[in-house]
C-alpha cells in the first residue's frame, strides 16, 4: 500500500541569501497586509522591533530593505551615499514623469545637472540672502494683519500645522518661548534668522516628521516620545543639533529647501509667538496628534483660538 504523499505549500517569496530577515509573505502580496494605510509608520516601527534596524519587506513580489535607527540611516545615506542614492525606476510614477525632474530620477549624470538647475534657480529666487528674508515677514505680515482682525476667534489652521498644534496643547512650552522672545526682541521691530542663535529654546520647537525612526529613536534623545524643546539643548541650555535629527534626510538626495524651510519655520514661528497667545478650544475635545499620510505627512485639520497677548 502505497504511503499518502504531502505536498508543502509556501507562502511568499524566499529571501536570498543573506538577505535582512523580516515577516513572513503572502502569494502575489508580500507584505501589503502588514502596513495599514491609516498608520503606515507605526507598522514600520512595529516590525522594527522585531526584527532590528535593518529588515526586508516585499512589496508584491518585489523586495525591499528597511533601514532604520541614526546609526544605520547616517551609514547608508552619509558613509555610503553613492550607493544608496539610487531610485527604483520600475514605478508608474517614472513613466508618469518621463524620469524627469530631480525627486524620481535615477542618481547620475542627469540628476546631477537637474539638481545643480534647481539650486541656482533657488539662490537666483534669493535662497541664502537677507532678500529672501524681507520677502518671509512681508508675507508673513498679512497674516498677522489678519490675525489681529480677527482675534479671540476660532481660527481653521491649515498653515501653521505641527509645531502649534503641539505649542497649543503644551502651553508651558509656549509660555517658555514666549518668554526668551519677548527677552531676546525687546527694542526690535522685526526678528531676523540671525536671532536664532540667541534663541536656544525656540529653535528646539520645530516639527518635521520624517524620518521618524531616528527622530523618535531611544538613547539618541532626552525624550524621544516628547515634544520638548530640551531634546535640543545641551546641559549649559545651548542649542545643540542631535546626530540622530535627519528631517531633511542626508548625503547626495538630502532636500534641496532645506536652508530655506529653516528660515521660514524660525521668522513664522518667532513672529506669530511674539505677538499672539494660542490656545486649544476648550470644546475641541482631546488633540489627536496623528498624521494624515499623503506625499508629505500633515497634521489632520484643527480649529485653534488666537488671542492677541497684552
């Protein structure tokens, strides 16, 4: 008689040889099931946890590296920048954009002149000088003649996103950089990027979720799960930059704006601070402090009270 045969099914796609480990995959799907499109990052730092910095997804049938934690982000995209500074060019978005442009293009000869055209046009706009500084509190200056219009309303914020919505419900916090503003621009009409250095505890208020691995990783920050502004400073109460805070990324693709999204977060956050006290609506019910995820992550819609401070 005849032994019954057992046939073994397997789920998912083997991992190459001294491929990262990861959870196991489904037929056709991968890993898809294991990121929600609610909280995708939280999934991330779930699978971190366990299987360590550096672990594999697939997406579909097709594999990817998950690098995670300063250390392991500043090997890849600093120490070894030329070799991680490709882009996948198997997307619908590439044939889309003709891979064209600097965001989706492969890192190359082209790349390099389309990145080299997008900074001169920036510092030809006045990235870098004081010009591009007028032109932020010039700008800056209808809002504030709006605010004051309006003031002591419930004001639909789409602008000032993170950092006051944390400075609304952390009010300490605010109080705080209120305080070393008011000490710092006592006698000046307008601030300028140059005050920041007198400003230890305001520059410490800044929100950009991204690469959130290393901005909320353990043993790299005072209070990695907080916002406070202290993860800035160092025990003499310096402005000091953290190793592990890489909101604009690193190496060869780190962003272009960078030098000037620094500029406007100090004069708008600064300017706004001085002259208004913002508060969260008591009938607002509890803040919720997850982000909506799309092609850069935001905070989702909120209504604060702005009330003009005596």
């Amino acid at each position: 008689m005849n032994e019954p045969q057992h046939k073994t099914l397997t789920f998912g796609s083997r991992r190459p040889k001294n491929f990262p480990p990861g959870p196991t995959t489904l037929p056709l799907l991968g890993n898809v099931l294991n990121l929600s499109m609610h909280n995708p990052l939280a999934d991330l730092e779930m699978l971190r946890r366990t299987y360590g910095n550096i672990y594999s997804l697939y997406i579909g049938r097709k594999p990817a590296v998950v690098v995670c934690g300063a250390k392991a982000l500043k090997e890849a995209l600093v120490n070894k920048a030329v070799d991680f500074a490709g882009r996948p060019q198997d997307m619908f978005l590439n044939h889309v954009t003709e891979r064209r442009g600097v965001l989706l293009s492969d890192y190359g000869p082209a790349w390099k002149e389309h990145r080299r055209f997008a900074l001169k046009s920036m510092r030809n706009f006045g990235l870098g000088k004081q010009s591009m500084e007028q032109r932020i509190l010039g700008e800056l200056q209808y809002t504030i003649d709006h605010l004051e219009k309006n003031a002591g309303t419930d004001t639909t914020s789409n602008t000032l996103l993170c950092g006051f919505l944390y400075l609304m419900t952390k009010p300490q916090i605010q109080e705080r950089c209120q305080e070393e503003i008011d000490r710092v621009m006592e006698g000046k009409d307008f601030v300028t990027f140059e005050d920041r250095h007198s400003m230890p505890y305001v520059q410490g208020t800044r929100i950009i979720p991204n690469l959130s691995s290393a901005l909320s990783e353990e043993g790299q920050w005072k209070f990695p799960h907080e916002f406070n502004p202290e993860n800035f400073l160092n025990h003499k109460g310096e402005f000091v930059k953290p190793d592990a805070f890489l909101p604009f990324s690193a190496g060869p693709r780190m962003c272009l704006g960078e030098s000037l999204a620094r500029m406007e977060i100090f004069l708008i956050t600064v300017s706004l601070l001085r002259k208004f006290r913002f508060v969260w609506p008591e009938d607002a019910g509890e803040p919720d402090y997850a982000p909506l995820f799309g092609f850069t992550l935001t905070p989702k819609p909120y209504n604060m009270k702005v009330e003009t401070r005596t």
